[in-house]
C-alpha cells in the first residue's frame, strides 16, 4: 500500500505531550506581564498571589471543607514524597501499580522507607489491577490515571467509605480534568504542569481531615527533610495551606497558573474542563474506531484514560519487530510528524510499551486533534513503506 497524501493542513497548535503540557488556547508570554518577580513572595502581594492560587484551585475542584491544599516544590513528585514519607508508617500499605510512577511509588515504599508490611498489587501496562484485592483497613496508595500506560480507575466505588487506613492518591493528571470523589480520598497530590498547562516544578498536596489527623497524631520514625514537613511540635503547618510555601516559589510559574486557572473559571469551571476533555478523547476514540493500525493500549473501555491517552501500533508488521525495534520504528514515526510541525513530543514514555501518547486534556483544541490524524495516518505508513512492509 502506498500512503496517503502528505495532509496540507496543520494542526493550530502541535502541542500534544503529556507534560508539560499544551498551554491554554490563547495563551502568549504577555500573559506574564504582571508576574510578581523581583520582589518578595512573603511580601504582603506576594502572599496574596499565592493565597489566590490556592482559592482558586479549591473553589474550581470543588473541595469540601475541611480539606487543605498547599503548593509544594518539585511538582507532583515533590508532593506526593512529602505525603509518603509523612504518612505511612502505622499500618500496613497496599500500593497499585500498573505504570511506572505507580511503580515508584512501590520502589520508594518499600526501599526507600524500608516498610516491611507492604503489598504491591500490580498489572502490566494496559490493564488495572484488581481492585477486589484492596484492603481498606490498611493505607493505600495509587494513582488515579496512569498517565504512562492510558489507564484510570473507573471511579471511587471500589474505595471503602468506612475504611480504616487512609487513601494516598497521585491524581496528577486526573486532577481538573475528572470529577473526583473528595470523600474517598485522605490525600491528593497533582502538579501544575498538567491539565490546566503550566509550568513544572510546583505541585500541590490536598489533604483532607483523616490524614490531618494522622499528621497530628503519628510521627514517623525516619528524618524528615525539611521540605517534606508537614508539622511543628506535633501541629500541623496551617500556613503552608494559606501560601507560606516551604520553599520560594517562582513567581513567573505562580502568574502562569494564576492565568491557566481563570481561564478555566471564564470557560465554566470544572464541568467544562471535563466536558473538554472528554469531547478530545470521543474524537481520538472515533479515529481509532475507523483505523485498522492502531488501538488503545488500555484494553478495558472504561478504564481509558481521556488526558493521557496511550496508543499501541496494532499492525501486524509492527508487532512482528523485536521491541528495539519497535521502540526505533514509533520514535521515528514521532520524529517525522515533529520535524513536519503537525505534532511534538507524542513518542510513549521510555518504560512503556512503545507506541505513542497523545495528551487530550483541557487545554487541547479538539480541532487541532481532528487536524493530526491524517498526518499520523500519513507518517505511519510513510514509516511502514520505507521499510518494505
């Protein structure tokens, strides 16, 4: 078969990595221009931005009262280490793992803290543990959407609302782009670099009162750096969840989720971020529907992720390579849109199955979706022809 015609229309915007992500429609460095630099964060108006930061982000995810969020250094890596190292301890740990990050949060339990009561409870790339095997009356740690394999829990229902330990979530890029269920979750961390766009290196930590508790009333038996504490003479920091960050945040990366957040209010807020995102993945769902190269790595349909959308090459041309192979022949392909401008950085994560990612989250233009799959149809078979399949 020869390829398609090389597509003549670009997407708008080519942006579709899975972190950092696309910026918001519209977005340009004039949206800094009022950026706090120079000056102080513990300033009265450097305080106050950050404070915004924080109200906002509450107000547009809907939190309960009751739970706190804070900013914390190094994005959601940074903050779930601070919840890890901070609350395990007095239980026995069940962890999830079904991607690389769940698979280092099990590295950092079970090496790093050295917890000898942990079970890991895993599955391969494309599919979701068993659930059934949860036991609530012990801590759990999981993330919500595997952002490197394209698979997410369906929902909360499997989260015991009587359990007994509490629940350490990585909804890093679930968080805006999902409706979660804050009452099943003691502890949440996400970072900005995701859904709403902005930049890396800040993450956010959302505790609720179970977990506040424990802080209040456990303390771990390892040192704590100073950037992971949580609590002063067996209080918990109320400051750090008012903006008195632990370490000093860049005030450029602060104006720039200011933005991406009113953004999301002016669209209508959660509920439109959703809606966003979910039209993104119908749209890839219909293109892979009708093409006979590519299918989605997670294999369970309500387990698909519609922010990290992860994409396994079906043919069988493809499959018959070694996995070196098919790792060099899916960068290639990758390679050949971002040299063309139709698409940047949409290789799949090193540890993954190679394939390729696309991220389809609120600030992706469905349009600009719609506009890449000829040119992935293109490239694809482009690649296929060159080597003689």
């Amino acid at each position: 078969m020869q390829p398609p015609p090389k597509p003549e229309s670009l997407p708008a915007n080519p942006c579709f990595s899975s972190g950092p992500c696309a910026k918001r429609p519209g977005w340009s460095v004039d949206a800094l221009t009022d950026a706090f630099v120079g000056r102080s964060h513990r300033s009265r108006p450097g305080a106050e931005r950050l404070a915004r930061l924080i109200e906002l982000s509450r107000s547009l995810l809907g939190l309960p009262d009751g739970y706190r969020i804070g900013i914390m250094p190094a994005s959601d890596t940074g903050a779930m280490e601070a919840a890890l190292w901070s609350l395990l301890g007095p239980r026995g740990v069940d962890v999830l793992a079904w991607e690389s990050f769940g698979q280092g949060w099990a590295t950092d339990v079970t090496k790093q803290l050295g917890l000898e009561d942990v079970r890991v409870i895993e599955a391969d790339y494309g599919k979701l543990p068993d659930l059934g095997r949860v036991d609530f009356s012990r801590d759990v740690v999981f993330t919500w959407n595997g952002t490197t394999s394209g698979v997410r829990v369906p929902d909360g229902e499997w989260i015991a609302g009587d359990r007994e330990g509490l629940t350490i979530c990585d909804a890093t890029s679930a968080a805006f782009a999902m409706d979660l269920p804050w009452d099943k979750l003691d502890a949440a961390t996400y970072s900005w670099q995701k859904v709403l766009g902005g930049e890396a290196q800040h993450g956010m930590l959302i505790l609720g009162p179970r977990a506040v508790e424990r802080l209040e009333t456990y303390t771990p038996p390892w040192p704590l750096p100073k950037v992971f504490r949580l609590t002063k003479g067996g209080k918990l920091m109320e400051g750090i969840f008012r903006g008195a960050t632990i370490n000093t945040p860049s005030m450029l990366a602060v104006e720039d989720a200011l933005d991406g957040l009113e953004w999301a209010r002016s669209v209508g807020g959660l509920a439109a971020l959703v809606a966003r995102s979910e039209a993104n993945f119908r749209a890839i769902e219909d293109w892979v529907g009708r093409t006979p190269w590519v299918d989605f790595l997670a294999q369970a349909p309500e387990t698909r992720s519609p922010t990290s959308v992860c994409l396994r090459i079906s043919d069988p041309w493809f499959q018959a390579l070694e996995r070196e192979a098919r790792a060099a022949a899916a960068g290639e392909l990758a390679g050949l849109l971002a040299d063309e401008g139709a698409a940047f950085d949409i290789e799949a994560y090193r540890d993954a199955p190679p394939g390729l990612r696309l991220w389809a989250g609120a600030t992706v233009e469905t349009a600009d979706l719609k506009a890449l799959f000829p040119w992935l149809d293109w490239a694809f078979w482009t690649i296929k022809t060159k080597e003689g399949a």
